[in-house]
C-alpha cells in the first residue's frame, strides 16, 4: 500500500490520532498552518473530491460533523474555525486520499492561499 494516509489508517504510519471510528480517523497534521490542524480523512481510499459518489453523502456528511465536534472538544467552536477541502494539485492538495482541514487557534485569512 503505498497512500501515506491509508498507511496511517491501517497504523502502518506513526500519527497523533485525535479520533477514530468504524468510518473515519481524525490526526494531527505534521505541518500544521494553525495551532490547531487535524485531517479527518475516511478509512475508504478515495483520491479526490471528484472521486466521492451518491453513495459517499453520509460519509462527507460524517466528516464535516465530526469537524464540528472536535471543534467543539478542543474549545473553538465558539472562537472560530475553518474547514477545507483541497481537490487536486493547483488547490493543495499534495496527498491523494480525500482529507478535511480543521484549522483553528488564531485568525484566518479570507481569502486563503
């Protein structure tokens, strides 16, 4: 297996885990842009934004719900945060397994680039 974040999911990969479930695993990324930046990324390979099916509205729906817990668990629900999803390389995406930013912990920049 060689997707760097399907390797992190099967725990082939040392990475600080801040939630797992039967769908998803949330960490921390290892470049963080904010003092508070996890991925959420499925356990199912999915490449890109563009790859995600009818069949997949539960699981994006899942990511973007548990954006908001750990939001939530980490005290920025109320100050502010800010999900993203980069969709291919011209958008910053530099690893092809579909993830969700959760940034927070200082003020964000509109618009981001």
């Amino acid at each position: 297996m060689s997707c760097l974040f399907c390797r992190i999911v099967a725990g082939e990969v040392p990475a600080t885990k801040v939630y797992e479930d039967d769908a998803l695993v949330a960490f921390r990324d290892i470049a963080p842009a904010a003092p508070f930046h996890v991925l959420i990324v499925p356990r199912e390979h999915i490449s890109t934004l563009n790859d995600f099916e009818p069949a997949h509205d539960a699981l994006v729906g899942r990511m973007v719900r548990t954006a908001a817990a750990l939001a939530k668990e980490h005290g920025y629900h109320e100050r502010g945060y800010r999900t993203v999803f980069n969709c291919n390389r011209e958008a910053g995406q530099s690893v092809y397994h579909v993830h969700l930013h959760v940034l927070a912990g200082r003020s964000l920049a509109w618009p981001p680039g």
